[in-house]
C-alpha cells in the first residue's frame, strides 16, 4: 500500500514537470523578444536622433551657405561702387587741377587778393561768365492749363529742353524706378496714351521728386543714399556718372515737399543742384554741376529758406523760390537768388501763381519753351511764363 503511494506520488511529479518545462522556455524566449525589441526601439529612436541632427546641420550649412553668397555679392558690389567713387574722385582732382592756375605763375599782391575775397563775400558774384543770350528774368505768370490727372499725388514730368524733341517724361510717385515716354504731349493727354507709352527701367530707384531729363540722359536722387545723384543713359539704361554732393541729403529741400532731399533744375545755363543746409539755418544751397562729368563748378548759399517751401526752380542763374503754406494757400514766389547780381531783388513784388488745387511736388523749367512743368497734386499742369531781357 506504501508503495502504490510512492509510485503515484512519483508519477504525479514527473508529470508536473513535463507541464512547467514548455512554460518555463516560453517564457524565457518572450523575455529575450522583449528585450530585442527594446533594443531595435532604441536603435530606431537614435536613427532618427542621428537623421534629424543631420537634416539640422545641412539645413545650418545651406543657411551659412546662402548668407556667404549675400556677404559676397555686397562686398563685390561695395568694391565696385568703390572702385567707381575713386574714378570719380581722380576726374574731379585732374577737373580741379585744370581749372586752378600753376601758383608759379600767379603773381597777386596781398592787399588785392583781400580785397577780391571781400567783393566775393558781398557780392557773391558767379565764376561762371554770363551767356549773351541769358539775361533775363521773371516777370509774372501769363496763364495756367491743366493737361491732365494721372499717376500718384507727388511726381513729376518734363520734356528734354537740349532735344528739340517733343517727347514726355512721366515720372510717378516720390519712389520708383520705372519712366514712362510719350512721343508728344497729344500721346500724352490721348484716351488710348497707355499704348502709345515706352516704359523705361531704370538700374536703381529714384527719391523724392527731384529728377530732370537733359540731353539725352536722366539725373535723379538714387534711393536709399543720402545725397548721391546718378546720371543715366536713357536709351541703354546704364549708370553713366554719379556723384556724391558734400553737405546735401541731411533735411528736405523744401518743408512742404519732405519726399524731397535734393532737387535738381535745368535752365539756359545747364544743370544745377538745389538743398538746403541744416548748418546754415535750413536756407537753400544751389550748385552749378557740369551735366557731362558730374563735377561741381560753383556753390553759393542763398537767403531763400526752405521752411515753408514747396519748390523751386531756376532761370538764367536766378533761382526762384516758391512757397506756401500747410493747408494749402495760393502758391507764389517770395524770395529769389541771382547767381550774376545783376537783378534788384528788393524791387521785386511777390509773384503769385493762378489759383489751383493743392501745392506743387515739382516745378521743371523748359527754356525753349518758357514754361514751367508742374506736378499739382496729381495734376499735371503747364504755366506759360512772362520773362522779359535785363
């Protein structure tokens, strides 16, 4: 009976061992598979650690890369603008050289080189000689036409007075780079005017409302530069001179008109340059330019201030100046600059436009023509002149 026991107690065990030994291996391989995939979990997750770290750092490269290429085209674009400010420099050093005599050859006593210094200080007379055929001045305004409302509040337009040519230069806006030419001013006044326009581009922006068209080529404020005019081909559209005008660019021109740092003009005698001078209490600074290299002949500082100013322009070296006031009065020309001397300004009364709409952002004198090219806000207007000989 003991034995019946043992045996089925051994037969019992044995048979418990053959359940738990398919048990124990099943579980040992589920802890190995765990522990695989714990490893591929963490493979998989420093793959895309190691792949993000490398789309960061070519993402990094290609952004230094781009910066590098930025870098080098503004370092080979100031090289060049500096490359050409030295050839502008050496031009006007051998311009002045030519223009100033050999001191070896120049005997003046001191009394009279005082006393030639003295008559130029009050008198405040020109080195540039007088043409015959430029002795004359403004006598009053004979009659105003409006041609037309196109484009924006302030701009400006003109015809080349060197050309002969009846063509007009339409220039929108106090910022932008881009000209319309219409062949005569019936294309320009026509319904149908935007076909019969040439868009001309130009390599840089202008600012303000400054620009003139002269033989053949445009003068005008290059944008984002204090005081640097360029001078443009119009048929090639290339950068021909530009210069940068000592003491301009630091406050607008004129008050009324603050889009406007420097204001150029065209009359009998060529190009001139208008600023004003915040050193010299805001009052105008004309300069006489040489419209074939840019460089400055003459400068003379005026008593016409800019404070209340809308614009200017300039007849026979005479420069008039117009002003106004912040809510839009009768424009009329209050001060008035002769380069010659020869004009008795304190005779002069004040000389007022015809009624009109706002104020001017821009007044081109035609020589040919005697006529003044204005820009009233938005309209473009033509003042035929009365200018009589002195």
């Amino acid at each position: 009976m003991l034995l019946s026991l043992v045996t089925i107690l051994l037969l019992l065990g044995v048979e418990q061992a053959q359940r738990t030994t398919p048990d124990f291996i099943m579980e040992y391989f589920q802890r190995q598979l765990q522990q695989m995939e714990g490893r591929l979990i963490k493979c998989e997750q420093d793959f895309q650690h190691f792949s993000q770290r490398m789309y960061d750092m070519s993402k990094e490269i290609h952004d230094q890369t781009g910066k590098m290429n930025i870098l080098r085209s503004e370092v080979k674009s100031n090289v060049d603008t500096f490359a050409l400010r030295l050839d502008r420099v050496k031009r006007e050093v051998e311009y002045l050289q030519n223009k100033i005599p050999d001191t070896a050859q120049v005997d003046i006593e001191d009394s009279l080189l005082e006393r030639q210094v003295k008559e130029e200080k009050l008198k405040r007379t020109s080195v540039i000689p007088k043409d015959k055929d430029c002795s004359s001045e403004l006598v009053g305004i004979k009659s105003l036409k409006i041609v037309k409302k196109a484009g924006d509040v302030n701009g400006a337009w003109m015809k080349d007075p060197t050309k002969g040519s009846a063509k007009i230069y339409f220039f929108s806006g106090d910022r932008n780079g881009t000209i319309l030419a219409f062949n005569s001013l019936k294309a320009f006044t026509d319904t149908n005017s935007t076909k019969k326009m040439e868009i001309i581009s130009l390599p840089f922006p202008w600012h303000g409302t400054g620009h003139v068209v002269y033989n053949g080529f445009v003068y005008y404020h290059h944008a984002d530069t204090n005081n640097e005019i360029l001078k443009v081909h119009l048929n090639n559209r290339t950068v021909v001179d530009r210069v940068l005008l000592h003491g301009a660019g630091r406050m607008p021109v004129y008050s009324l008109s603050p889009h406007t740092l420097l204001d150029l003009a065209v009359d009998e005698m060529g190009l001139w340059s208008i600023h004003a001078d915040p050193d010299y209490s805001g009052n105008l600074v004309i300069t006489k330019l040489d419209h074939n290299s840019l460089a400055v002949e003459h400068t003379w500082d005026t008593n016409c201030n800019s404070r209340d100013a809308e614009a200017a322009f300039m007849i026979c070296g005479t420069l008039y100046v117009v002003y106004n006031s912040h809510y839009g009065g009768r424009s009329s020309i209050q001060c008035l600059f002769d380069i010659h001397d020869t004009i008795y300004i304190e005779s002069i009364p004040v000389r007022f436009f015809p009624k009109r709409y706002t104020s001017h952002s821009a007044l081109r004198f035609h020589p040919k023509d005697k006529q003044l090219y204005a820009w009233d806000d938005g309209y473009q207007t033509i003042y035929k002149l009365d200018i009589k000989k002195i």
